[in-house]
C-alpha cells in the first residue's frame, strides 16, 4: 500500500496562522480565550515539531513522515487519554492461556512462505472506522476480524454494528485457567472477550444501520436493545484461535487465512502519523525488554505485511477514522 504524498514544509510563523484553519477543518470550539491561547501554544510547538521531523524524511533520516491530525493541539498525555485507554491493564496475576484451533494449526502448517501479503489489495478488508472518545478499540478490531472473515468466505459484511457488542456483551467475562477477562463498555476490554460473547451466545452480528455506533458513555451501565429485524444471518463466529507471545512467523501463516487482532503499544507518535513505515524512538521494544507486555495499550487488526524502502513492517488497520494515517492505516 503506498501512498503519494506532497509535503510542505513550512515556518513556525505558518503555524501561528494554520491554528485557525486547523480549528476550523476539525470543529474545534474553546470555553473561553485562555483556553484558545492554551491549544494554540501547544498546536505550534506539535507543529513545529512535525516541521523538523519531516525534514529529516526528506533528507532520507527518517522512514516516516507526521501531517496534522486533529490531535495535535493536545499534550502527550491527553492523547493518551483520549485514544489509548481501551486495554484493561495486566497485573502479577495475570495468567495467559493459549485458546488453540487445531484446525487453524494444521492450515498454518501449510501455509507458503510469502515474501508480502495484503488483504486489503484482495478487497477483503472492510472500511475504516471511528470509535471517536469510548475505549471501545477491541470492539472495532474484533468486528474488522469478523467482517473480513465474512468476505474471505462468503459475502462482505462491510459495517457491523460495535455498538452491539458494546452493550450487550457488557459485563461478560471470559475465563482462561481462572483468570477474568471482562467486557466494559468504554472503560475497555480485549478482543478475545467480544469474540467468546458472540460464540457462546451464539448470536448473529446486528448490521451498523440497524444498531448504530454512539460513542457516548455515561458511566451507566448500557443498555441492550438490538432490532428484532437487524441481524445478519449469513453467518455466525463458530469459535477463535487465540494465541499469546506468538512469534512473527505465526502471524505471517495466520495472515493468510484472515487478518489477525492484536494488541500494540502505541505512543504520541501515532498522534501525528502521516505515512511510511513507522519507526518511533519513544517504542518498546520487545525484543531487548521483557516488560513490553505490560505496555499495551490499543487493539487493532493486522491486514499485511510486506517491506518498504528496506524496511519490514506490518500493515495495520486502525479506528481512527479515514483522515489519520494512510486513509486510516498505518
């Protein structure tokens, strides 16, 4: 997946300007005028940054390249708080347990050795969405699961409804060796957890037009109520494969079959992505630090792999909308 793109490089002088047409593209309000003064100063100073990292892109010193997104007048933290809180925290008794399809093993087993591979070249990836300010990234990543399965296999279904399983599998827990993995709405919950719901329950997918996606969270507890008339009954999740600490030639085999939900450990610098192969200072790295596991933060889904400009990466889809990344990719 590549994407053609023109980059101005611009002053911090600009920027003093642009605020007011970023504020503008994004419907950005302020409560009063020190509120306006705050965004600003802290816009200029992302901007600024984004100017001298893009320079370095096209000096070839970086494989990556930041644009503004609708995030950059907010501080490291209330990006955080924003868009990386849908991953319930591990703790010292946190116990991982493997949920492993024999079936899935054996075609892995059979997979090629492909050098790149992409769903979403093969039209079998379904289209981006927002989840906007709920912690609801597990339920995107596990419905564009599901609906890339429904392509890979059937017929698209392009736009299930994440609200669905937002309030009706609330509350439901998925055990694994005596250890709780809950679904709570906006507060958060891991993919495998909607997934278990959707097959122990045996339920059908409600259609996003028939059960739509609010995003809003009260701190009440949601209420179940899909349309009697707004299943689709072409299919049902029968089951998953579930594995933890899997290595990259696992992903590579089971990419093939559909795209895989896993989890990341994402920082500021998804703040202002804008292209290329992502390569953040700020990353942890697993291979050199074992605590990594308990960095992850965001759920997302896996469509691709390949190599660009040299550099091995996964192709991944977000739910951030289509104006961040590459058309909502990274």
């Amino acid at each position: 997946m590549r994407f053609l793109v023109l980059l101005a490089l611009v002053g911090l002088a600009a920027a003093q300007h642009d605020f007011l047409s970023f504020s503008k593209t994004f419907g950005k309000s302020f409560k009063d005028s020190a509120e306006f003064v705050k965004r600003r100063a802290i816009f200029n100073a992302n901007y600024q940054r984004m100017v001298e990292h893009n320079k370095r892109y096209v000096a070839g010193e970086e494989f990556w390249f930041m644009k503004v997104t609708e995030d950059m007048d907010l501080t490291p933290q209330e990006f955080k708080n924003k868009r990386l809180g849908g991953l319930p925290a591990f703790d010292k008794d946190t116990v991982f347990i493997d949920n492993i399809n024999d079936a899935v093993v054996e075609k892995m087993a059979k997979m090629p050795v492909l050098k790149e591979f992409n769903w979403v070249d093969q039209g079998k990836v379904s289209s981006v969405k927002d989840q906007g300010q709920c912690g609801s990234c597990a339920a995107f990543a596990a419905m564009g699961a599901i609906e890339a399965c429904s392509a890979i296999n059937s017929v698209m279904a392009d736009d299930l409804s994440e609200q669905h399983i937002l309030d009706c599998a609330y509350g439901h827990e998925f055990i694994d060796a005596g250890y709780i993995w809950s679904a709570d709405g906006c507060d958060g919950a891991w993919p495998e957890t909607y997934l278990d719901w959707l097959h122990t329950e045996n339920s059908y997918n409600q259609e996003e037009s028939a059960y739509s996606y609010t995003s809003g969270y009260t701190g009440d507890i949601t209420t179940c109520n899909p349309s009697s008339s707004g299943y689709n009954k072409n299919f049902k999740v029968t089951g998953m494969h579930n594995k933890f600490f899997s290595d990259e030639s696992d992903m590579t085999s089971m990419l093939q079959m559909n795209p895989v939900i896993t989890a990341v450990s994402a920082n500021s610098d998804w703040s202002y992505y804008g292209g290329g192969v992502l390569e953040s200072r700020s990353c942890c790295n697993a291979a050199s630090d074992s605590n990594c596991i308990n960095e992850v933060n965001h759920a997302v889904l896996v469509v691709g792999y390949g190599t660009e400009g040299g550099k091995d990466y996964w192709l991944i889809k977000n739910s951030w909308g289509k104006r961040w990344g590459e058309s909502g990719f990274i």
